[in-house]
C-alpha cells in the first residue's frame, strides 16, 4: 500500500480499512506486512496484526523497540509467520 490521491497517507488507516472492505475482509482477518514504524502505525490504527519485515527500511531493533511483536527475517520465517 502506498500514499496517493486514493486515500489518506500512512499511517492514516483508511486506505487499509478500504481496501479490507472491498474484499470482505475483516480486520481480525488480516495481516499487515511492514518494514517500518508508520507501517506499523497503521496497523494498531486500523487495527490489524502487524508482521515486521527485517530487510526495510527500519532496523529490526527499532521495530521491535516500538512494539512489534513478530520480526521475521527472511521469507520462508515471513511464510510461517503467516500460516503458509
């Protein structure tokens, strides 16, 4: 999800609540996928569970000291994460 004229930008989550409701999806439903802080800002806004990615743009370190409770760090970590 990026910042455009279609919604308010990260980390306001109507975007991701738009998206959710277009597809029928329900909040405790989904995962958010993120590499940094406003991506997980938007998760505890929309509210949605929060996945952090540690090979963005933050530091695993700093997500975590933000409060991100699952850090993975490759992409079969990232697919176990979610069920897969």
């Amino acid at each position: 999800m990026v910042g455009g004229d279609e919604a308010r930008r990260k980390p306001d989550p109507e975007g991701a609540r738009a998206i959710l409701e277009r597809r029928g999806v329900l909040p405790p439903q989904a995962v958010l996928v993120g590499d940094s802080l406003i991506d997980l800002q938007m998760a505890r806004a929309a509210p949605l569970r929060f996945v952090a990615v540690g090979w963005g743009l933050v530091a695993p370190e700093r997500l975590a000291g933000a409060g991100a409770a699952a850090i993975v760090r490759t992409a079969s970590e990232l697919a176990a994460a979610l069920g897969m």
